[in-house]
C-alpha cells in the first residue's frame, strides 16, 4: 500500500496541480472571461480568440511552451539541449517585427480607401484621433513621482501609441523602443481593439447629443480608378520621404491596397490580393495573437507597472475616441449640421471594428442612418495616422 501511495504523490507531484501558482490561476480565469466575450457576446472573435487561448496556453503550469533554448557544454563544444517550446519560437515573428508589415500588408489588401479619397476632410478626424497617443505619452512621463511605476521617455512613448487602437503599430513600436514592455503593451493594445465594441458606445453617447447621432449624411461621390491606383503610390512616397521611420508600416500598408485596386487593370494580381486578404492574413493573425497573448505570463503580468500599463492603455484609447468625436462635433458645427459627429470615434485605427460601431451607435438614434462608409474615411486614416505617430516617436526617441 505504501508503494502505491508513493507512486500516486509521485504522479500528483509531476501534474501542473502541484506548481500551479495564483497568478497562473488568475490569468487562466482571466483566458476563459475573454473567450467567453468573444464566443458568447461576439466582442471580435478574430482576435480575442487566439489571444485569450494564447494566455491560457502560456499560464499552464511546467507546460513550458514559451521557454526558450536551452544549451549544455560537453567537451568544448555547445549543443542544443532543449530547442524550447513552440509559442517561444512563433513569438520571434513579434520580437524582430516581423508580423506588423504583414498584418498591414493584408490590412490594405482588404480595405477600401474610396471613402478617404472622396472626403479628404476624414484625414482631419483620423489626426485628431491620436491625441490620445501623446496625451497618454505625457502621462506616462509624470508618473515618475511613484517609484515602482517610473518610465522611461521610450517606455512612456510606446506605452502612449497604444492610443491609436492599433496592435501592429504599438508592437512596432515598443519592439524598437522599449522591447521590455512588449508584452503587456501588445497584450493592451489588441485587448482594446477586441473591445471596441463594449469602451467606445459609452464615451460616443456622453459626448453627442441625440439630434447630433441623428444626422443622415449625404452619399459620397464617385472615386475613379485612376484616383485609387495614384493614392496608395503617393502617401508612400510622401510619407516615405517627409517620415522614414514610418516607410515599412506605411509603406506595407498602400501595397497591399495597390494591389487590390489594380486587379481591375491585371487580373492576374487577383492571386495576390486573394492571398495577402485570407490565407497570409490569417495566418498571420493565428501567429499574432496567440503568441500575443503568451506573453501575458501570470508571474510578469501581474504587477504594478504591467497594471498601470493597462490602465494608461484605457486612458490613451478613450481619449483618441474622444478626440475624434468632438473633432466630429466641430465639423458638424462648421458644416451646419451636415456631419454626424460620431464617425469621429472611428478615427482611431481599429479596422473595420470602430467603423461598425459608428454605424450601430447611429442606428440606434436613427435606424434609417448608414454611416459605415462615412466613418470608413477617418477609419482608414487613423490606420495611416498612427503610423506616421509611431515614426513621428521612433524619430524622436529611437
């Protein structure tokens, strides 16, 4: 009896039961609460899956799928002991940057820029809508009266480009600038572009007044195919030569959309818009957000300066909401009532999620109003404008 007892400590003592630490607890409670809110309540599902499975996976006790390589010396000569476990190995496409340009890649091959093209004035939505990256920024930067929450100039700044609602760019940026934040700032940044849905309605209605959520706005004019093709090949070069720093996100970005629209022209790039927006798209966000997610390891996740991380992520996204959306009132005032000031919200660049809610934020004042197309403009121009804020950043602090 006495062997059968060892035997049974023996096998309890080799489960992750007997390791498992709180924090670990915590953040795989915290996993199954995401995947609940995006199966059950659908708050993106794209995304938050991955990331929240990402989580669970990296918080299972002794699993060790995010150690990295081990290494042992016999005889002068190194060898591989352990080639570490496989989220370790996807998360290098994340460290070294490697799936940002990616994900704009597909990004632009899928989205339509008609609706920017054919109300330049959406850029003026998109700027105003990263006010919440240097607000948070400047945040950032006076919490150095606190000790265990003091960051650095690089730490805060991409700490504060969390504000533009765009986890490829804010992954970019904290890989180049303070890479010892880029897991909870990557975490933050696609966290909050999951719930778009649930932090913008909020700040959306405090801010607008119901005549103002009513507004029906007239439809936009035609945009050529010539106007489609010239635009994606002259922000490039413009932004390429005014802001380098931002030529591999911008730059990435108009080639996927160069290739969407000229399919019309050459039939056969059909192949390669089809790939870049479904099978390397989703690819790519799979890698992404799961590896994603595996950097919220429960021992690292939870502390202070990663709490306050999260916290300042909110702030920098509520307020590029807010942003947008007086920005929008006072395009609404100027044009006599002809703007409806909640496209503004979809000012920051979480495509084409904030575009939705504009739309089901008007509906619900007006269920004749249809502004998806209206709030795309400023949509796709927060996609470009937290980009040149990130090399506006990089250039200043890198």
């Amino acid at each position: 009896m006495s062997f059968i007892y060892e035997e049974l400590i023996n096998l309890y003592q080799s489960t992750g039961f007997a390791v498992i630490t709180w924090q670990q607890g915590t953040m795989l409670a915290l996993s199954c609460f995401l995947i609940y809110l995006a199966l059950k309540k659908g708050f993106e599902p794209l995304l938050l899956v991955p990331i929240a499975f990402g989580m669970l996976l990296a918080n299972l006790p002794a699993a060790g799928l995010m150690n990295g390589p081990t290494y042992e010396t016999l005889d002068g000569i190194t060898k591989m002991k352990d080639p570490g476990g496989l989220l370790y190995w996807l998360y290098q496409g994340v460290k070294l940057g490697i799936y940002p340009p990616l994900i704009f890649f597909g990004v632009g091959a899928m989205t339509d820029f008609g609706p920017l093209i054919a109300n330049p004035r959406s850029i003026l939505l998109g700027a105003a809508a990263q006010v919440g990256i240097f607000v948070t920024f400047i945040g950032a930067l006076l919490l150095d009266k606190l000790p265990f929450l003091e960051f650095s100039l690089k730490q805060a700044g991409s700490i504060g480009i969390i504000g533009g609602a765009d986890g490829p760019t804010a992954i970019f940026l904290a890989s180049k600038l303070a890479p010892e934040l880029l897991g909870p700032i990557a975490v933050a940044a696609y966290s909050y572009m999951a719930l778009v849905p649930l932090i913008q309605p909020p700040i959306m209605k405090a801010l607008t007044t119901k005549k103002e959520r009513e507004v029906v706005m007239g439809q936009l004019r035609h945009v050529t195919r010539t106007e489609r093709i010239v635009f994606p090949i002259m922000v490039t070069l413009v932004v390429s030569l005014v802001l380098p720093s931002a030529a591999v996100l911008v730059g990435m970005l108009m080639f996927g959309n160069l290739i969407r629209e000229a399919v019309d022209l050459q039939s056969v790039l059909n192949r390669l818009s089809k790939t870049a927006q479904n099978e390397l798209m989703n690819i790519v966000v799979i890698f992404l957000g799961t590896t994603v997610g595996a950097t919220a390891n429960g021992e690292l996740f939870l502390k202070p300066q990663t709490l306050a991380i999260i916290l300042l992520g909110l702030i920098a996204f509520s307020m590029g909401t807010a942003g947008g959306v007086i920005f929008g009132k006072i395009m609404y005032k100027i044009s006599g009532g002809k703007v409806n000031p909640l496209i503004g919200s979809a000012g920051v660049s979480a495509v084409p999620m904030a575009a939705r809610v504009s739309q089901k934020v008007g509906q619900e004042a007006n269920p004749s109003n249809y502004l998806l197309m209206h709030a795309m403009g400023p949509n796709v121009a927060g996609v470009i404008g937290s980009a040149i804020a990130a090399g506006v950043l990089l250039s200043m602090l890198g």
